[in-house]
C-alpha cells in the first residue's frame, strides 16, 4: 500500500504546527551551534520541518521535548503512549524501560492528533511514526531527513538525531534541573555520562555572573 502525503491529516495538525515560543532577537542561545532548536535562534528548522512528513515533525518535537534516543523514538508503540497522564514509556538500552513526559499542551495535542491520523489511515505495523509508504519511520531516515531539512533552512552545519538530544539536555540543565532528574530522563546508567553535557552550561553561567557584576555592583555603592 503506498500512502499519499497525509492530506487527509492536514486540518487535524496543521494548528499544532507552530510551537508557541516566543523570539529572542537580542541574545545568541548558549548552546549554539549544537542546539539548533533553541528558540530565538535563527534560521531555524521549525519552518521547514512543518511543511516535511508529519513523522518526522513528531519525531523531533519527542526528542526536544524528552531527550530521548533516535532509536528510542522511532520505535515508540501507540501502547506506550499514556495521553490521560502525559506519559510516554521508552524501552532503552540494555532492555531498560523508562518513563519520559509530554511537558506542555503543544506536544500532547500533537501527539494525540499525529495518533488520530495513524488510525483513521489505518497503519498496520506495531510502531507509532511511519513513513509516506505507511511503513515504519527507520533511524536511518530519521537522519537523512533531518540532515535534509536542516539545509533547507540555512543551518550552516549537518543537523543530527543527537543534537537535539543534546539541547533538551543543556536546556534543563540550564533551567536548573537536578542533574540526577536529567540522568533518569535520558537513561544514562552512569551519572558521569550526564555529566558531560554540563560544560556547556557553563557558557550560560558565565553570561549570568557577568550580567550580576557583583563585583561592579559594590564598587559602584562606594
């Protein structure tokens, strides 16, 4: 069976579309280059990837949000889903199962209406993305379409899978999140594997302490 692109879908997605951040002209996001999705930054793929395949708008949306893998992603089940409770089970390395959250009510209306479609076009296989044959959205395709929408909107570098990981990860570290939440949002087995995305977090405290001068503060009290 061979699946035109999801026209049917349009009406039901299209207004979960746009994420509703707000732009921030002024200031470069700490984590550039490696976080092409950091709102404010521009170019940016949000545009471009809303008018690809719906699979693989979702699939990015999942990784921004959760931090999970790519071969965690793709091979989520409409099963694990729990929309009621915002709750999407992963099954990681090593057989290891964990539980990541739809954050706001953007993703969870994109999910619920990206779940609708895959009913009513009647997909036959377990997993919950597929592609525009109707069959499963595959890591490799995952990357290639990514690669491929990122050039489309002028990012000067080759846009990975684990880039957005990356950047869902600096994000809640900068946001203040106990590194022991990010570790079992990820999966990591080890904590000094989480770890090592905190030195990038250190480009934003920098950005604080200068803006605080506490130093200037008291000098200027004199």
């Amino acid at each position: 069976m061979t699946y035109e692109p999801v026209r049917a879908a349009e009406p039901q997605l299209e207004a979960q579309l746009e994420p509703q951040v707000p732009a921030r002209e002024d200031e470069q996001p700490a984590t550039a280059p490696m976080s092409p999705l950091v709102p404010g930054e521009k170019p940016t793929i949000w545009r471009v990837l809303k008018d690809q395949r719906k699979a693989l708008w979702v699939a990015v949306a999942l990784m921004v949000a959760t931090g999970v893998r790519v071969h965690e992603v793709v091979t989520i089940w409409p099963q694990d889903l729990d929309l009621q409770g915002r709750g999407v089970r992963i099954a990681g390395k090593g057989r290891r199962e964990r539980q990541v959250f739809l954050p706001n009510d953007w993703i969870h209306d994109l999910t619920r209406a990206y779940l609708a479609t895959r009913m009513e076009l009647r997909v036959d296989h377990a997993h919950l993305l597929f592609n525009r044959r109707g069959g499963p959205l595959t890591t490799a395709a995952m990357r290639s379409r990514l690669a491929k929408a990122a050039h489309e909107s002028g990012l000067p570098k080759r846009v990975t899978p684990h880039m957005l990981r990356h950047s869902a990860a600096t994000q809640l570290i900068e946001a203040g999140v106990d590194i022991r939440y990010i570790q079992r949002l990820l999966g990591h087995a080890s904590l000094s594997t989480t770890e090592i995305y905190t030195h990038v977090s250190d480009r934003a405290l920098k950005r604080v302490v200068a803006d605080a001068d506490v130093l200037g503060r008291l000098l200027e009290a004199r």
